[in-house]
C-alpha cells in the first residue's frame, strides 16, 4: 500500500501597514484623551508627543528621527521642501520640548495645546495622498 502525502497548502498572509499619517493620527487623538498636561504630567506629555512626532519622520519620510537629536532633525527637515512657518513650527515644539525634558522647563499653559497643534497639522498637511485620494474627481 502506498499512501499519498497531502501537500501542504501555505497561506501567506498580506500584512497591512497603514500609513504613516493615520498611525501618528490615531496615537496624537490618544495623547489628547490622556491629558497628561492637564493632569500635571508635562514632561511625560511632551516625551510622548515628540515621541509620536519623530515616528512619524520616520515613517513617513525615512529620515531618522528616532535616534537622533532635535537639532539634527531639524537640518534634516530644512532639506526637504517644505514651507518655512513649519520648519519653524517644529522646531520651536522640539527645542521648548527637550527644555521640559531635560532641563524642567515649564512652558506657558498655552503652549501645551499650541504644541500639540502644530504637530498635528504638520502631519495633515504632509500625509501621503493616496492613488484613491488623488483620483476621486
């Protein structure tokens, strides 16, 4: 008798990465609901935020931004083209953020909102537009 070996049937399964914008997106619409700052917790605030921010870079734009200082991703931002105001923008978030971090800065109580509001429409304005998005006339 001669038994037949069943073959063995291999089911990859597509990974789905979602795009950078909606991951930075989704985790910004977290930090929000969190209110660490209106809680007291500022430092772990802006590590978060800034956390969020530099994945994004990194996602989005390959530039490495998760090991690197403010500074550096500040120069590396200043090669792409984008307008000027958001370069600013980043970068007054990123320095007045490591000063929270590192030195116990404590910005105005305005500047917690403005911050997180900056970051979140530079990641509007720079999303990937997608084949679907571009064609939908």
């Amino acid at each position: 008798f001669f038994f037949r070996k069943k073959e063995e049937v291999i089911v990859e399964e597509e990974i789905i990465i979602p795009p950078a914008h909606e991951v930075a997106l989704g985790k910004l619409a977290s930090l929000k609901q969190e209110a660490l700052w209106e809680k007291g917790e500022i430092k772990n605030y802006y590590s978060k935020l800034t956390f969020i921010f530099r994945e994004y870079l990194e996602n989005r734009f390959d530039i490495q931004a998760l090991e690197s200082t403010s500074e550096e991703i500040i120069n590396q931002l200043e090669k792409k083209d984008f307008d000027s105001n958001m370069n600013e923008d980043v970068q007054r978030v990123l320095q007045s953020a490591d000063l929270v971090k590192f030195a116990k800065a404590k910005p105005m109580e305005e500047f917690h909102s403005e911050s997180f509001e900056k970051l979140e429409s530079f990641v509007e304005t720079t999303k990937r537009l997608e084949e679907t998005d571009i064609n939908e006339d």
